[in-house]
C-alpha cells in the first residue's frame, strides 16, 4: 500500500500552521501527539445557550447556535477531544442544549432551519429543507458514544430512539447521509442495545467510507482503495483539494471551499496516521 511522504507530511503541517484555521492547527497538533488544544479551539465557538454556531460548520455562516452544528462539534470532540479537563463542562453545555433548547419540528432535529437564512449558507442549510429522522439518529448515536448511563441526556436519547424507532426502521441513508446511520450504530453497539440496523453498503465509496469506518467495520477492499485514492489524490501544493459548490449566489462559498481545503487536509492526514500510511524517514 501507498504511504505519504516525509516531504508531503512537512509541506502539510508547514501549510496548515501558517494558513489554517486555529481549530486545523488544533487537529494538527492532536494527530501528531499533543492532545490539549482541540477543546479549546472548538469552544470559541459555543454560545451561551451550550450550542455551537459561528461558522464552526464551514457551510453555514450562523452565528447561532443549531443543531447541526452543535452534533458536528460533538464528533469532532468524539475523534480529538482527548481528555481535556474541559470536555465534560462542554459536553454538558452541548446536551443541555441540545435536548433543551435546540430548534424542533415534530420532535425532529433539522439540518435547515429557519436561523440559517439570515446568514451566508450552502442550499443545503437553506430553511425549509429535507425534513427527515436523519440528524435526530445521528444526535442520538453521538450522545450514547460520549456520555454513560448515569447522564441524564443518555436516558433522554434512549426515549428518543425509542420513540422514533419505527422511522428509523423505514428511513433510508444515501451517499452523504449514511454517516448518521453509522454513528447511531455505534452508540447503539457501546450501549449494549440489540437492534437490526445495518448499512448499505452500495451507498459506500471512496469518499465516505473513512468516516464511516470512524464509527463501524466497513470492507476492507474499499477502506484501501479509499487510502490509496487519498494518497494519490494530494495536491503539489501539500492540502487535498475539496470540491464545492453552493448552488447559490453568496460570495462566501468561494471562501468556504479555500476553509475546507485546510480542514480536510488535517482530517486527511488524520486518516493515514491512523491507519500508519505515514512515512517519517
């Protein structure tokens, strides 16, 4: 298999400590062994309510805090929080946010809501959206993957599973979407809950199936495939390249895709660290 270069490694961290975002220096230095910044880095973005805005999620430019951005904030604490003494305090703002406070329809989390408008947005945060239990599974996966029984929100998430058990049942994941399967799979299996949810495996690829495979097995061909793909898809300038389009007229997603570029390429690098594709000598 394919390994990244010490001359790539140094041309990302070079790119990425003078380019990125705090937060991409902040994974940067996780990935490479320092573990006590992430935190910190994601709280600049947590409002007074316990909920995450402030463009943490590069498409969406809101300032307030909503659910979408709040469960990226959480998986983002899943994969780098460390053991930061702040992430408990944290998480516990985030959760009482989110089962508190959080914009509803139908008991529902949505992806689109009305907030959004007010601010720079891709289409897929433009109120009213897609309305479906899709982020509601992925809300309640991530809440059983960061909390124990003794929290109040994991027995709240458990009513919530139970209560929308039968469209979860019926619901069906796509390309994008399949993370939010994968992520209440895995809090059901640390729970120690019996369910039958299993994925699609036609909606894995290249591109998702390394997040996916962050949360559940996937195949191991296609997790290869995946990491050869990354390792050859690396642009001269050491940041991978990220593919966006807004599908509107805001002048922002030209920003955005230049943000996404830093973000990605610190995920990426995560990726084959972890799976040790990365060559220091």
């Amino acid at each position: 298999m394919k390994t990244l270069s010490l001359d790539i490694v140094k041309n990302i961290e070079s790119q990425i400590y003078n380019k990125g975002q705090d937060l991409d220096v902040a994974i940067l230095n996780y990935v490479n062994g320092e573990e006590s910044f992430v935190v910190d880095a994601i709280s600049m973005y947590q409002n007074r309510n316990g909920g995450f805005g402030h463009g943490l999620y590069i498409d969406n430019y809101n300032v307030e805090s909503t659910a979408f951005t709040t469960f990226y904030a959480l998986e983002l604490i899943y994969w780098f929080g460390g053991e930061a003494s702040e992430k408990k305090e944290m998480l516990k703002r985030a959760f009482t946010y989110l089962y508190h406070k959080a914009y509803l329809e139908d008991e529902l989390y949505l992806i689109a809501e009305p907030g959004n408008n007010n601010y720079a947005h891709s289409n897929e945060f433009t109120y009213p959206g897609v309305k479906d239990v899709g982020l509601t599974m992925g809300i309640i996966g991530i809440t059983l993957l960061l909390l124990d029984e003794s929290s109040p929100y994991y027995k709240l998430a458990i009513a919530k599973y139970n209560k929308f058990l039968q469209q979860m049942q019926v619901w069906e994941e796509n390309e994008n979407s399949i993370i939010f399967k994968a992520i209440l799979i895995a809090g059901l299996n640390k729970a120690g809950i019996q369910h039958k949810f299993a994925l699609n495996n036609k909606f894995l690829n290249v591109i998702n199936v390394l997040k996916v495979s962050l949360y559940v097995e996937v195949p191991n061909e296609l997790l290869a495939r995946a990491l050869d793909t990354l390792i050859a898809s690396i642009n001269n300038n050491g940041l991978w390249n990220y593919p966006l389009n807004w599908h509107n007229s805001y002048p922002e997603g030209d920003v955005a895709q230049i943000k996404w570029s830093f973000r990605q390429t610190v995920i990426n690098y995560y990726y084959l660290k972890k799976y040790k594709l990365v060559d220091y000598h």
